[in-house]
C-alpha cells in the first residue's frame, strides 16, 4: 500500500477507525471521513508521523452534498485508488413499529451514500488505471434478521447493486469487494435505531462478545489486498449465509426465535 491512497469513510469509529491503523501502518495516504471531526482527528493523533492522513468531514445522510465531497478528497492527493465505504447506522426495532422516516434515513446512510461517493470517484479510478471499491456490507446483507428490517434492506441493496456494477466496469480495471461481518465488538448497537429514529443506547450482548474489531480490520484488509469479491467475517454467525442455503426452510424457522441482540 505504500503511496496509494486511501479513503475511509465511517473513520470516526468501529470498523472503519480499525482500516485507518491498519492501512496507515501498511504506508497508505488516507482521507479519513465521518461527520464528527473531533473524533477523525483523534483517530489522526492515535497515528504516527500523520502527516500523510487528510481529515474531511462530512455528513453522509446528506446525500446531495456527496459529489461535492468526492471532489474535494479527489484533490487532496490528486487520485483515490481505493474507497472504503465504512460509514452507516443499524437498526433495532420492529418493521410495525418503525417510522417510514427511520428507514428512509437507515437507506440514505447506508445504500445511497455509497453508490453515490462510489459514482463519484470511480471515473477518476478509471482514468488513472484502475481502482478498488469496498463495501461494508453485513451477514444481514444476505439474510435478514428481526428488528432488522430495514437495515437488512439497505444493505441487501449494496449487493444488488454492486454486482451488477461489477459486471458493468469489470473490463476498467476496477475491483468491487464486498465485505459481510457478523457481530464485531463495536458501538454500532449504542447507535443504533429505534423505532422513532432515536439511538438505542444499549450494548448487544451479541456485539459486546464478538470478534475484536482488530481482528476484523486485519481480515478485511487481506479481502481487499486479494480482491475477494465478497467476504464473510465474524464467529459461527457466519455459518447463517451457508445454512440458508441448503435449508432455508429450516434456517426460516431457526430465524423466527434466534437471540439476535
């Protein structure tokens, strides 16, 4: 990774905070974003002579503003050769209870935010040979869960749309690696929302006990430097992708009672 350039979306924190040590250790250029700056540049003083990481902040439920935001980053160093779409927000409410706007605000976040940045910066990828685009997807990309709902929607939607972007560019030498984790010790359930929109401000039991986000930033770093098309990472949750399968009636009822919190 030395001298490509990097950027990192959903920087702030979790998943996306663990990429910047990882990829700054690795001698990449990051643009790191998210919408709290004070957290980007806490993340930016946790790594040595940074003087090769740019913060850019932004708000990426303000999908109109994004393009803009592309072509700044695009300026810091000149070029993007890899986009890491880190940034989104979970769900944890039943579909009956939630407001239509809850879940308009759970897809711009997580779907539109990145097909749009990913827009935004793969003819420039293209004109200087070539890219990568990582998307941060979840295991509930490829089964949904309860109190899931729409979050599962939104992130379903990447793989749609991203497969079908893949065989799109695929002879413009830019990658597309779609990256499924399971329960990974973060704060996404602290953020995550409720019915009405409000953050949940609970710790899952689940997340709580799941893989270090170190561990999971090291895995997905090798997903990408292989250019995995799609990648699964967690603890035996992972193992819902297969079981759905080859028994998706028996996975149906499983689903129905399983604790998912």
């Amino acid at each position: 990774m030395k001298d490509k350039v990097v950027w990192i979306t959903g920087a702030s924190s979790g998943i996306g905070e663990a990429l910047v040590y990882r990829y700054h250790q690795e001698g990449a250029k990051l643009i790191i974003s998210s919408r709290n700056r004070d957290e980007l540049f806490r993340v930016k003083a946790n790594c040595k002579n940074a003087i090769n990481i740019h913060v850019l902040s932004l708000d990426l439920e303000q999908t109109e503003t994004l393009p803009q935001k592309a072509q700044e980053a695009l300026r810091i160093f000149g070029k993007i050769d890899l986009l890491i779409n880190s940034g989104g927000i979970s769900q944890r409410s039943l579909a009956l209870a939630t407001a239509t706007e809850t879940e308009e605000k759970i897809m711009r976040v997580n779907f539109w935010e990145t097909v749009t940045l990913s827009k935004a910066v793969i003819p420039g990828m293209i004109e200087k040979g070539g890219g990568q685009i990582v998307c941060i997807s979840s295991l509930t990309g490829k089964f949904g869960t309860r109190f899931r709902s729409a979050y599962a929607a939104s992130k379903h939607a990447l793989h749609g749309y991203f497969d079908s972007l893949r065989a799109e560019i695929a002879d413009q030498k830019i990658d597309i690696t779609l990256v499924c984790p399971g329960f990974i010790k973060t704060n996404v359930s602290l953020h995550a929302l409720k019915g009405n929109g409000e953050a949940q401000n609970v710790m899952d039991d689940s997340i709580n006990n799941g893989m270090p986000v170190a561990d999971c930033a090291a895995k997905i770093y090798k997903a990408v430097s292989t250019k995995k098309q799609e990648v699964y990472i967690g603890g035996k949750e992972v193992k819902g992708v297969l079981f759905k399968r080859l028994f998706p009636l028996r996975f149906s009822k499983y689903m129905k009672t399983a604790k998912v919190t």
